[in-house]
C-alpha cells in the first residue's frame, strides 16, 4: 500500500484517506495535549491559516503512547479548537510505536531524518513533511514547526 491509499479516521470517526487529506504538501504530527511541547499547536495553526488556501496542509494525530494524551478523542478536539484554535485535519487517537502501530506511521517511520535516523517516534510532536512528489522529509519533536528548514520545504512545493 502506498500513502496515499492509506485508510484514516479522522477525530469525529469519519472515514478518509491520506491522498483525500493531501492537497500539496501535507505536514504530518504525533500530538498530545499535556507535553511541554504543546506550545507548538500554535505554530502549526499558524502554519495551517499561512499556507492551507494554497494547498498545504497540517494532520495532527493524538497519540498518548508518551502517556500525555489521555483524553478521548471528543476531549481532545475539544481542548484543541478552544486552547489553541486548531482548524487543520485531526485524526483519532492513535498508535505511532510497536506492535499496533497504525499504517501510515508504518510508512512514515521508515523515512531517515536530517542524522540518517530511521525507525521509531521518540516523543511526541515528532514531524514528516510529506511532498506532493511522494519524498517524505523527518524533524524530530524539537525542530519548531515553523523552523526555516520546514517553510522553505512548504514554499517550494506549493
């Protein structure tokens, strides 16, 4: 199976895709509410709000496999639309490591990041900027979404 065949469920149990979600570049996040990085839901809107009438598009996917997201996934959209004003494509809860790890994360994990490093997510806010070419690029959770390195990807592949 290819990405974009990727079978989805957003947050509210609607059925969808990854091609269905990707218009252009499509910026891929394992979130979670109650981490030290959820500040960056902000630059991730911000993101969203600069770019989504152009194509891009932020998928932000709760996971609590770091033990920081435990609400269900109505408390979670909740807490996004009204702390942070979240607006982008939010899929349900779910597994990024081990043995159930969902299919697009599959995938997604086998991309190296800017070290060579392969393999499992490390924490959350872990990022993959997927191309409208198919070429998938990894940021670690500490690489800012809005860091040089991901708009310069998102500009150029509009």
């Amino acid at each position: 199976m290819n990405l974009n065949e990727t079978p989805l469920e957003l947050i509210d149990g609607t059925p969808t895709s990854f091609a269905q979600l990707a218009k252009g570049p499509v910026l891929v996040v394992n979130v979670a509410s109650k981490c030290g990085l959820t500040p960056q839901y902000e630059a991730l809107e911000g993101l969203q709000k600069a770019y989504g009438a152009k194509g891009f598009t932020v998928v932000g996917v709760p996971t609590d496999q770091f033990k920081q997201e435990p609400g269900s996934n109505d408390e979670i959209l909740e807490y996004c639309s009204t702390t942070w004003g979240v607006t982008f494509p939010m899929l349900a809860k779910t597994k990024v490591n081990g043995s159930s790890t969902h299919p697009l994360y599959k995938q997604l994990k086998k991309t190296k990041d800017s070290l060579g490093l392969s393999g499992p997510i490390m924490w959350n806010f872990e990022k993959f900027l997927v191309l409208p070419n198919g070429e998938v690029h990894r940021f670690r959770p500490t690489t800012k979404p809005d860091s040089a390195e991901i708009v310069q990807l998102i500009e150029a592949n509009l």
